[in-house]
C-alpha cells in the first residue's frame, strides 16, 4: 500500500529572501541532464545520489536551499546533509516553484 507522505518545504519568497539576505546556496539535486534543461541561476548541481559524497563542497557557515521536480528527493537531500551535521537546511521542493514567484 502506497502512504502519502507530507513534504515540509519553504515558500518562494522566503527562499529568495535567503539568497538576497543571507547569501543562501541553491543546490539542485536532480540528475546533470535535469540540471542541465534549466535550473535556478547561481546554483551548483550535486545529485542526490551522490550528495552523501560531495557534501564538503558546500559551506556550513551558510544556510543550504535544496531543490529537485517534485520535491521528494531534496527531502532526501535534506536529510542527508542535516546527517552529515548541517544547519539551516531548507527544501525549496519544485524548481518550477522558485522560477515562477
């Protein structure tokens, strides 16, 4: 049996409020192909199959955005990163959600 999951993410203007104020990193974890048909200027890219691994190449001194399609797998991002002992970690979900505000 499937279970709907609810998915925590932060509105659009909170994100960009991160960005402009605290100087935020945007990190997409969709796959390079994904990244590659758009994504939010500025942001790097760290699929999150292999976020885990790359995790040094963010900055702990700065809030982290993560963002994917859906939602769902910067969750998982999320997690990871607040694993690896991260602070301020925040689930943007959408890309489409931070290009349309």
């Amino acid at each position: 049996m499937f279970n709907s999951v609810m998915i925590e993410t932060i509105d659009c203007p909170q994100a960009k409020q991160l960005v402009e104020e605290a100087n935020a990193q945007l990190i997409d974890v969709r796959t390079p192909e994904e990244h590659a048909k758009g994504t939010i200027p500025g942001s790097i890219n760290i699929p999150v199959q292999v976020i885990h691994q790359a995790h040094d190449q963010i900055d702990r001194e700065r809030p982290v955005i993560v963002y994917c399609r859906s939602g769902q797998r910067s969750a998982m991002a999320k997690t990871v990163l607040e694993n690896f002992g991260f602070d301020g970690v925040h689930n943007l979900g959408s890309v489409n959600k931070y290009l349309t505000c």
